[in-house]
C-alpha cells in the first residue's frame, strides 16, 4: 500500500494520530501538543471512546481512533464464541460512533466497516482485531488520498504568494493543501485563528504549517477583523464537521463570525469537505454542547471569579450565502448547487 502520509506533516503520520497494538491503542494527546509529545494510553474500547469524547484527539483524528478502538474491542474478546464477540463488538461500534454527537453518522460509517470486517475474518476462523485494524488502516490510507484530490482543488485556489486565513484544525486538508502548493511552488502564507478554548488553531494548524515549512501566523480570536483590513488576507478557508446538502456547514464556533467578517471584507470563504449524503437541511445538524468550565479556566488554571457562568457549544452553523465554494474531490461547488454532487458516483470515503 502507498501510504497517504508521506511528505506531510509529524501530526498527521498514522501512527501519530491513532494506532492499535496487542492490547492497547496510543492516541497522541492533541490537547498539549506541541508543547510536549505525549500518547494516551487506552487498554479498552471504552478508554478510546473516553478519550474521544475528553477531545485527547480532534478534527477527523476521532474516525482513526475509532477504527483502532474497535480492534482493540476485538482484541479484548478474543477466544470467545463468535456470537458473543459480535455482539461485544456491536456495543462496541455504537459506543465509539456515538463518543461526540454532531458527527455521529460519519464516525458510525467508520465503526460499521470495521464489524463488516470483523464478520468476515470470523466466518473465515481468523483473527478480527487483525481483520479490523487493516480495514482501518486502508479506510485511513483512503480518505488521505480523497482528501489528497480535495487539497489540490483548494491550492489551486490560493494566489501566488497570497495569505491564507484558517480556522480550527483541518487535520488532513490542512497537509494536503499545503503539500499541493509546495508542488505548485507557491509560498503562501499561513494565518491561523487560534481557536479557544483548546487552541487547535494555535497548536495543530500552525504547527503543521510551520513543520511544512511555511510562514505561518497564529491570530488570537479577536483579531481577525483586524488582520482582514491590515494583514492582506486573500482566502478564507476552513474545514467542516459536517455539510448538509442545502449549503449549510457546521463547523468549529468561531466560524460563523469569521464568514461574516470575510464577507464584509470581501474575502472568498471556501469550506472543504465531502457533503453528508444524510443530511439534507440545516435541521439536520446536531451542535454538541461540551462542558462550560472549559471556557472558565484553561489547563487547570481558572481565570473568572467563583460564581461566572459560561456556555460553550462546540460547534457553529454558517449559511450558504457567505461561502464562495464547497471544495470536495469532484471540484468546487456552489452551496446552492452542493446537491448536485450527488448526481455522479461518489467515492467510498469512510
């Protein structure tokens, strides 16, 4: 197998994101990178849910860890009747599919390929956690390499030299686009929204931008108006948790604002993702609500006075009307027009 991940970046290596070994999966702890370079060990499915649901790993990170997570569910039941492991693995797959609700149906389409494969190699006699793990590893090597298409749609959106306004943690697009435009010898340069409350911006987006080797510039939230009108933003581009088939995005809060911002600066947003074929309309997107004291404090230091309330909702929806385009692996589309992605055969992605 030619593996997706050559050339990019330490973060998004295979074995850096989610890997299953004998009794155990290491997640590299997204939480404090790079900081320091520290895996989560999980010995159980249940860990790796935990683990998922605590964010030790984000962006699209969560669909490796649920793959690996149900090798390692095979791998705990291991020498038991075949009905009893399907049915521990059953619980398994809707446990890990289940860890963040808003893309429950994509980790699910995740968890649903490795009990296809689990049933397999037991019909076969041979070993599930194996069967599991290898499915995960080419259903992994797959989306880099839809992806892969995705980013090389997007550079060739990026003017030469320009600067590009991120938001979040793209994870693969991020080291696609950019890989895409080393090849088109372009040196653009990269500003990243920090994105509070964990910094996914700060620490994941800048740093494989900066591991790559581009300029890269890390914006506090609050800044971003000001470097639309002083810091000659080109683009805007972000990544989407999940895109209804109406145009509409979900994606990490502190979105929505930015593509306001971008369209009164009249900045091009471009989102890039595949269209969620089970998601016709805005009511269809879930926004996961995560625990408040995140907002509060941040590594265990609190820094509001006893008694201050917080909300924060992980993610935000933007409407079609302040995005340019939809980059998928079939070409740019238009929000309004999205639906029509589904009128050609679509590559397996999950």
């Amino acid at each position: 197998m030619e593996r997706k991940d050559e050339g990019l970046a330490f973060l998004l290596r295979y074995e850096n994101v989610a890997w299953f070994e004998q009794g155990f999966v290491k997640i590299l702890d997204r939480r404090i990178y790079p900081e320091k370079t520290v895996y989560v060990t999980c010995y159980s499915w249940q860990e790796v849910r935990q683990a998922i649901a605590d964010m030790v790993t984000q962006s699209a990170g969560p669909y490796t860890a649920a793959g690996m997570g149900m090798a390692l569910a095979a791998y705990q039941i291991r020498g038991k009747p075949q009905q009893q492991q399907l049915r521990f693995l059953e619980e398994a797959a809707h446990g890990l599919s289940t860890a963040r609700p808003t893309t429950a149906n994509r980790m699910g389409q995740i968890t649903a390929g490795c009990l296809a494969a689990a049933r397999t190699a037991l019909d076969a006699g041979t070993d599930a956690a194996t069967a599991i793990f290898d499915a995960t590893l080419l259903s992994l090597n797959r989306r880099y390499g839809i992806m892969e298409k995705v980013g090389t749609y997007l550079a060739e959106l990026f003017p030469k030299g320009g600067c590009i306004l991120t938001q979040c943690f793209g994870e693969t697009i991020v080291g696609m686009m950019l890989k895409a435009a080393r090849r088109n010898n372009n040196p653009v340069k990269l500003f990243c929204a920090e994105t509070r409350p964990f910094l996914q911006g700060a620490r994941l987006t800048a740093s494989c931008a900066a591991d790559m080797g581009f300029e890269t510039t890390v914006l506090t939230d609050n800044m971003i108006a000001y470097a639309m009108q002083h810091e000659h933003i080109d683009l805007f581009t972000s990544a989407a948790d999940t895109i209804a088939q109406d145009g509409h995005i979900a994606n990490k809060i502190g979105t929505f604002q930015i593509a306001l911002l971008a369209k009164h600066f009249g900045i091009p947003y471009y989102v890039t993702g595949i269209p969620d074929a089970d998601k016709q309309t805005i009511a269809d997107i879930r926004i996961e609500q995560r625990d408040p004291t995140d907002v509060l404090s941040f590594r265990g230091i609190r820094h509001t006075f006893p008694g201050v309330k917080a909300i924060y909702p992980a993610f935000d929806i933007t409407p079609p009307n302040l995005i340019r385009g939809i980059v998928t692996d079939k070409g740019v589309y238009q929000p309004e027009a999205l639906y029509r992605y589904f009128d050609t055969p679509q590559d397996r992605f999950y």
